[in-house]
C-alpha cells in the first residue's frame, strides 16, 4: 500500500474509501496482497479489520452489516506484539 506520501487524489485506494464489502475484499487482497490478519466487533452491526500485507503495510475497515465496508485508517510498519503475560 504505502499510500500516506501521496496526495489525497493520486491515493490508489481513493476511490475505494467505501464499497460493497466483496469488493472491497477482492481489491485489498488482488490488487493491495493484503490479507485480514485480525478482526472484532465493535457494534452489533460492525466488524472492525485489520488488513496487512508482507512489507507491513496496513488498512483498518469497518464491515458493516448492510453490506458495506469502509477504510477508515492506512499507514506502515504493522507490527504484531506478543500477549503481556
């Protein structure tokens, strides 16, 4: 992804902020390689995702129940931390 240097219209996700939750999909993991590497619900109609690819780029989607879902935050080095125990 690596999308935050650029300016707001030459952003290739852009035109993706929100769509139809399958397309979304299709377009995070065709074109992005990104997979959902964590999820949760945040309200009884939305799910919270996080997306990341191999180089540590991220994206978070709301999933909402209508169908819909919304990148709602992007940006780089996603890193995963072990539980406190």
């Amino acid at each position: 992804m690596t999308l935050l240097a650029a300016p707001v219209a030459a952003n290739p996700i852009a035109d993706i902020l929100c769509a139809p939750t399958k397309q979304m999909q299709q377009k995070l993991e065709q074109q992005f390689h990104s997979a959902r590497t964590a999820s949760g619900i945040r309200a009884p109609d939305q799910m919270m995702e996080v997306w990341t690819d191999a180089r540590g780029d991220w994206a978070m989607v709301v999933r909402y129940a209508s169908g819909t879902s919304c990148i709602v935050s992007m940006g780089e080095h996603w890193e995963e931390t072990e539980n406190p125990t």
